[in-house]
C-alpha cells in the first residue's frame, strides 16, 4: 500500500512540471508553489532577465544546468527553463 502511495505522489509531482519560461512567470504570478527552478546555464535574453527580476521579487531561486539536463527532463520546447 505504501508503495503504491509513493509511486502515485512521483506521477503526480511529475505532472506539474513548468515548460518554459512564459508558464513559469504566469505561474510564480498566481502564487502557485514552486519546488525547483531549472535553467539553462548561459540563458539570456528580455524575457530571461523578466524571468529573473520575477525571481527576486518572489525570493526564488533556480539552479544553473546544461541543456542536456533540461532534455532529459522534457522533451517538449522547453525554451531553457522548467
């Protein structure tokens, strides 16, 4: 029973994954809680920097990975951020 409940919590935190940098800010804007912040290391751009005053504004913080990390976690347009 326990296992189960375990494998059922992993499915659901991995259905609220964030693709991409416009549905995280619209996200961190409605106050839904975030539990990690990836980003793609090198990143830049207006958005990206909108992105990042956001961040601070809202006290988050984000960790810096290569691409490849990002691909492993989505296959979809992930813009460098989920």
């Amino acid at each position: 029973m326990i296992k189960q409940y375990k494998v059922y919590q992993q499915q659901e935190r991995q259905s609220q994954k964030i693709i991409g940098i416009r549905p995280l800010m619209e996200a961190i804007r409605s106050g839904k809680d975030i539990d990690k912040i990836f980003v793609q290391k090198g990143l830049k751009g207006e958005l990206f920097h909108e992105l990042k005053a956001l961040m601070n504004e809202f006290h988050l913080s984000c960790q810096l990975v290569p691409v490849e990390k990002l691909n492993r976690i989505s296959r979809a347009n992930h813009q460098g951020v989920i």
